[in-house]
C-alpha cells in the first residue's frame, strides 16, 4: 500500500533532518516547505508523513520516528584506536626517492641517470643521519621492478654501522626500506 500525500500534510525526510508541509503535489514528486522556509522538492519514496504519531506505515514497513531522528543525531565511534604519542617523540624522517619527488622534470635522463640520482640522494641521507646521530631513517622506493630497492639494499650493506628490513608494512606496504643506524660511542 502507497501513502497517499495530501496538500498541507505534514512529513519528514528519510535520509535527511528536514520537516515540513507538502505545498505541491506531481506525479512522483512532492515539493515541500520546510520549517525554515525553503522550498525543496522530493521523490515520494524519500518522505514519510507525520500524522501526530510517532511511528509511521510507508510501503507497508513499520518505521520508528523516534529511533530514525535518535540515529541521525548520536555521533557515530570510530572503530579504530588512536595512538597516543608523547609531545616530546619525534617522528621518523622518511625520504622519497621517487624520481618525481627528485626533480620537477625527467625528461630526457636516461634509467642510468636516474638509478645515479637516487642512489646518491639516499647515500647523502644516510651520511646525514649518522652524523647527526638519528637513530632510524625510511627510504621509499616503491615496488616497480625492484631495482631500486636492490641498489638501496647493496648500497645500505656497505655501511657496518646499519640495520635495514622492509619497513611498516601496514603503513608503506611493500615499497620501503627502515634503516636503523646503531650509533657509536664518542
């Protein structure tokens, strides 16, 4: 059974938080005044009328207005936990040796070029962490062919004083390296 609306009838919208009385009526179409004054106009399968009652028969569905309007105001949870870190952590540096994030335009440097250019950009940051004593540094490399990742992994064994592994999966997936610098006594 389809409720029939009348001119005057006063209904609410199902997805949205909006009341008001049915001014126009065609075909499959109802243009409602809202309560603020604003005309707005609505399938009839997107209204439910408001009889004094507060639940409501619409296509033969039994629907509870005080629950629906409950829904649409409580906050939803979020569903995951928030780590909490201390003001004084400081993050890990992370470098991207992508070749885009090197240069504004790779146009016409060849693969050697380019293999060059990140593998002395990722050399001069691993220099700099072990002078400043920074204890872990992440390389992003992405996945691609693994060449990259395979100059990184020669390059990083070539230093006595680093540990490196695949970084934080769940956060760089399988396209970064971690290096760990152990530091040495002064």
């Amino acid at each position: 059974m389809i409720k029939q609306f009348e001119i005057g009838a006063k209904v609410a919208v199902l997805d949205e938080a909006f009341e008001g009385v049915v001014t126009k009526i065609s075909k499959n179409e109802i243009t409602i005044e809202t309560t603020d004054g604003f005309l707005m106009t609505y399938q009839t399968h997107e209204l439910i009328t408001l009889n004094g009652s507060k639940s409501v028969n619409h296509f033969d569905v039994k629907f509870n207005l005080d629950q629906i309007i409950k829904e649409k105001s409580d906050p939803k949870l979020r569903s995951f936990v928030k780590e909490k870190k201390s003001k004084y952590e400081i993050g890990v540096p992370e470098f991207d040796l992508h070749i885009e994030k090197l240069v504004p335009n790779k146009r016409g440097m060849s693969n050697y070029d380019i293999l060059t250019l990140q593998t002395e950009t990722a050399k001069r940051h691993i220099e700099f962490a072990i002078r400043n004593r920074i204890p872990k540094i992440v390389f992003i490399h992405g996945v691609g062919e693994g060449v990259l990742k395979a100059e990184l992994d020669f390059l990083l064994g070539r230093y006595e004083q680093l540990l490196f592994q695949d970084a934080n999966y769940q956060r760089y997936g399988l396209g970064a390296t971690e290096v760990l610098i152990r530091q040495s006594k002064m």
